[in-house]
C-alpha cells in the first residue's frame, strides 16, 4: 500500500499548509482540477509521467494547466516537487486523499449508496439520517443504480460496506439451504 500511504503524507503536508494559509479549499480545488485532467486524458497522463518526456517539456504542459485553473502558488510548488520526484501519477491520489483529510476535518463523510433504481428523495433523507447515525458524522449521499442488485441498497462509507441489497440477501438464503 505504498501509494496510499504516499498519497496520505502529500495530502497531509497540503493540508497543514493550506490550513495554516487558510486556502486549503483552493489548494483542493485546483489539484481536482488536475486529478480530472489527467483522468480525463490518458495522452496528459502518459505524458507528464513518462520520464522519457523531458522534464522542461513536462514543466511547461503542467504550468500551462496551473494557469488555466487559475493556481495557488503552493499549488504550482507541490505539482513541480511532484515532477520533480518523478511522482505526477500520484496527483490523482493525492488529491483524494486530501478531499477525504478535509472532510474528516470538518466532521463530515461521503458515503456511496448504490440502488437498482432512483431512490425517492424520502429514502435517501431516511437513509442519511440511518448513516450519521451510524458513522457519527454529517454524510453527504453519492448515488448510483445498478441493476443487477434487483432490490434493496449498499452503502459505502470509507471501508465500510452496508449490504442490504436483495442480491445479498437471497445468495446468504441459498449458502443457508445449501448446508
């Protein structure tokens, strides 16, 4: 888990700094601008981390996206000690991990609620309210339908997984009968 972990100490340090700078939202903001970037172009990934790139050529793509999302300085310093140490693939990380380092912060949590169909939005209040519950924290509803759970709804909160879908349930149902 060495790309965790790495991602979690440069997610750390940007947060110390953006929190004693009080810009830690902008300094956010603007490496999820560059984390969508490169998730949306496999051509800007591979080349801001191939090191057969030169690294001038790299720098100049890179300060060319700084200035189009409008960065903070510190923001420009932590993407050039990245190229630098030859580390660009983890911005996307980075970025996560300082969304989630933020949000714990300031006492709240995303959770993925995962349906077979639109939920109406009385289940999903119920639902949220069942999940601060749970987790303590203010949660913040990331939806998604898949139809193959049939019925019922998961929940993800960080590594916790709440499966209260009909898939689950009748595969638990036939691991019973099957004994």
């Amino acid at each position: 888990m060495v790309t965790g972990s790495l991602a979690r100490r440069y997610a750390k340090a940007v947060l110390e700094l953006g929190t004693a700078n009080k810009n830690t939202d902008k300094l956010a903001a603007d490496l999820r601008s560059l984390a969508k970037a490169m998730h949306d172009s496999a051509e800007l990934i591979t080349l801001l981390t191939n090191p057969a790139v030169r690294r001038g050529d790299r720098r100049k793509v890179i300060d060319e996206l700084l200035n189009r999302i409008g960065a903070e300085q510190m923001t420009r310093n932590t993407v050039h000690l990245l190229l630098d140490g030859e580390r660009m693939a983890y911005l996307p990380s980075i970025s996560k991990a300082l969304d989630h380092m933020i949000e714990a912060a300031a006492g709240r949590v995303s959770a993925e609620l995962v349906s077979a169909k639109p939920l109406d939005p009385a289940q999903i209040s119920q639902i949220t309210a069942s999940l601060e519950k749970l987790s303590g924290k203010r949660v913040t509803i990331v939806k998604r339908e898949d139809p193959e759970l049939l019925g019922g709804v998961i929940a993800k909160i960080g590594d916790t997984v709440y499966d209260g879908s009909l898939r689950s349930q009748l595969k638990t149902l036939r691991d019973e009968l099957s004994e």
